[in-house]
C-alpha cells in the first residue's frame, strides 16, 4: 500500500494530524497497534488504540500553552500557542465535547482563583492555571470514535490492531517502507506520534535510522487519595489545580498532576511495569478525591538514561508490592513503619483502588522522593488543611516517562528529512492537548512542504 503521508500512533497527536491532512487531497494512512475506541474495554487496551492513551483517560483539557507544552520546544510563540489551542478545542467540540470551560463565565470564581494564587505564592508555590475542559472518562471513547468515522469519511485509512515492527527509508526514492507482521505500507512524508508506551520502540527505530535524540527527565512519586471534601476548596474552583514547586534541601521540582474529584485510582501497565493512575467519570461519582504527586528526575554522567532508571524504580515497587500497587497511609510513612490491612480497614473511607498490597512505599521508591513526598504533602497541607493528616493514602508507584527528546526544527521536522515527530512519546508534550497541538504543527509543515498551503485551516495560516 502506499500514500502521501503515514501517521504512525493514533493518540490526540497523530488523530490531530490526521485531522488537518484529511482535507488536502493528499492520500493518509494512520496506523495503531490496538483497537478501535468503542472496541477497548480490556485492562491492556488502556495504553494503546484510536484515542491513545488519553483516550482511556478522563479527558481533562488544559486549554493554556502554560499546561503539557513547551512552546519554545515546538518553536512557537504563544500566540501562536493559543491559536493552536483554539483551534484543536473547535475539533473537540465538534465530535461531541462541551463547548464550555469549567466554571465558565462565574466572577466570584475568577476572585477566587486569584486569591488561591496570591495564598500558594505566599508559600513559594506555584498555581498553574488555565481553562480547562473534562470529558470523563465514560465519555471519551465515544468522541475518539466519532473523530475516527468522520477522518474515515474524509478518506483516511485506518489500518488499527496493527504494528510497525520496523521503519525503513530508501535512498533511491526518499520513501519511506513502515513493514508490520502482514504487509508493507509505503509513504512520501512520515509523522511518528507513538505515545509514551511506543516511545521505547521508536527510540530503537530513530537511532537505527540516524535521527538525533536525547534522553529527557521522569517524574517519580505516588497517587495520593483523600476524601473530597478535604479538596472540595480547590476543586470547586479549579476542577485540575496544579502547584508546582521546589522541594526543601534538595530543591528538585515537586508538581501536582492530574486531579481526579470523586474519582477512581487505578492501575495502568506500561510495557511491562505496573503502575498506578487516577481518572473521573462524568456520571459516576465516589466520595474521594486523588491526585499524583510527582518529583521530576534529571540524570546526566555517568548515567543518562532516565527511562532505564525509572524501569528500576518500578521493577522494585512492583517486587515489593507482589505485582500490585502498594498502598501506604501517611502516618506510617511519617513514623516509617508498614502499612499493614488492619489500617487499611480502619480508614474512615474504603479506597477506590480494588487490588493493592499494604507496605511501606520506603522501600520501593528512593530516599530522595520519599522525602519529597513526605515535605510535599506537608506544603500542600498549609494550602489546603487537611491534605497532610494521617489518613491520606498514598499508592505507589506513579511514573510519568518523557524521556525521549528529538531536536526538530520547524513543524517538528527531525534531521531526516520528511520525518516528523509529535506527542508525548516524541517529548513534543505532556498531555492531551500538547500532543493534539504538536500534531497540528506537524501537519502544517506537511503541507507547507507539499505545496498545499491553501488548505491549512484559516486560524493556522499564520504559524
């Protein structure tokens, strides 16, 4: 088979690049190695198929280029920035999204939220803000799939359940030959978005075929649960706050991450590592609220290889845990001592997470994240009381890998030509909406090569 353009990896990147393409004329092919959206409702779907894994993820939309992106790594401004965001938003709310923000259009809200700032600055944090969108996560499937039928209608063929086992380009043609188990599919002008769970395989693939990458940081550290109304102040405000700051003594980068209120905790496989993660429903409440809080990880010499680390760190957890989470309150990290199941079920709420083995999260992750952890939530509880006491539980291990870095210069091209990289696993984004941005901006240098400018979507035609 052959076509103008592939798209390998059908996240929020390559579905976004799929989207500006669909209406040039030129010929688009798409290919995941999982299922269709409606079709993924087993436990190893949740990282791979149309929607990526952002889409078995509560879709929170963070529509602000301070939140998943950095632009000077997409060689943007933030105008630019924003044009993107809204356009990518315009996308969303046609395939079924809500067209508003949270707690849109509310001026007590916005006094709040200014108060909310002015109260973390004054303890040397930071409260990242912007609109913000959630699907929910038994919502989700149903947009991915209405943005997979209407590409389909536009022409792109979706070649799902299949893998790229290896990507070659020719020197005579300059094409490039993606070779799965049952054909090959040639391509003129190639974007890999393989997600996070792909990132190790493209890896394998960008060094074989000479491209430039570096290794990037991780971000290390636990899923913490509470009751909801404990963080009820700040997510009646901000349905995703985020804080960001620097940790006591050893000064590394502390975030909060992915907020889910009256959600669920869960667990996740990445590659071969069990991890865990957190999403909300739209129509299915609990009375908890969880959120991550992670340590960012830089390695440099003699050791740079971040993701190796990190493999490390979750080959441990998961020994200490017996192939499950281990949960721990924050009392007996605080007096180092295990978690046993009688505390467990003497916790004035039942946790959301079914499977998990009670231990001493201590001896799973290192020294210096526990201690983050634990100075973590002791400033997080000066910003929100309640957030520190002794029955906060926290479940480990939560590892967010961007460790793979690939210079590129304007829309995303790497130093071979007509490869172009998007999304989380390319380390163009941290999220849905980085990596639906990152995909558009690889698709309008497609174009822009190919001589189709005209059909770059009017609030682009500037970028």
């Amino acid at each position: 088979m052959e076509f103008d353009v592939g798209i390998i990896g059908g996240g929020p990147a390559g579905l976004s690049s799929a989207e500006i393409l669909s209406n040039s004329g030129l010929s688009v092919c798409l290919i995941d190695k999982g299922k269709a959206p409606l079709e993924r409702i087993e436990s190893n779907d949740i990282l791979f198929g149309i929607g990526g894994a952002g889409g078995l993820s509560d879709g929170k939309l963070n529509l602000t280029p301070d939140i998943g992106m950095e632009i000077e790594n997409l060689n943007i401004d933030r105008d630019e920035a924003s044009d993107l965001i809204s356009y990518v938003d315009s996308v969303w709310i046609r395939n079924g999204v809500d067209k508003e923000y949270y707690g849109e259009g509310d001026k007590e809200r916005k006094k709040k939220v200014r108060e909310m700032k002015r109260k973390a600055a004054s303890k040397g944090v930071e409260l990242v803000y912007g609109p913000q969108k959630h699907i929910g996560s038994d919502k989700v499937p149903t947009v991915m799939d209405n943005m997979m039928r209407e590409l389909q209608s536009r022409g792109v063929k979706f070649y799902i359940n299949t893998e790229v086992n290896e990507i070659e380009k020719k020197e005579s043609t300059g094409e490039f030959v993606l070779t799965t188990d049952d054909m090959e599919i040639k391509c003129n002008q190639l974007i890999a978005a393989p997600g996070r769970s792909g990132a190790n395989w493209f890896r394998t693939q960008a060094q074989k075929l000479g491209i430039e990458v570096t290794y990037g940081p991780i971000d290390v550290g636990v899923r913490v649960e509470l009751p909801k109304e404990v963080y009820d102040p700040m997510t009646d405000v901000i349905y995703d706050p985020k804080f960001r700051w620097r940790s006591k003594g050893y000064d590394d980068l502390v975030r909060t991450f992915c907020t889910n209120p009256e959600g669920y905790v869960a667990t996740e496989y990445y590659e071969d590592m069990l991890l865990v993660n957190g999403h909300a429903k739209k129509d299915s409440k609990t009375n908890l609220t969880n959120f991550a809080l992670l340590v960012r990880i830089h390695l440099t010499e003699p050791v740079e290889d971040t993701k190796a680390y990190g493999r490390k760190i979750a080959e441990l957890a998961n020994k200490i845990g017996g192939d499950k989470p281990v949960a721990q309150r924050l009392k007996d990290l605080r007096d180092w001592r295990r978690t046993d199941q009688g505390r467990i079920d003497n916790l004035p709420y039942k946790p959301t997470l079914k499977e998990f083995t009670p231990g001493d999260i201590s001896l799973a992750l290192p020294q210096r994240i526990v201690m983050n952890i634990i100075h973590g939530l002791e400033t997080l509880g000066e910003l929100v009381p309640g957030v520190n006491q002794d029955h906060t539980l926290l479940y480990c291990p939560e590892i967010k890998f961007y460790d793979s870095v690939y210079p590129t210069e304007n829309y995303l091209e790497t130093n071979l030509e007509k490869l172009r990289v998007a999304g989380d696993g390319a380390g163009k984004s941290r999220g849905i909406v980085g990596g639906a941005v990152s995909g558009a901006i690889a698709a309008v240098g497609v174009l822009k090569e190919e001589g189709k400018e005209q059909y770059i979507p009017p609030e682009l035609k500037e970028l």
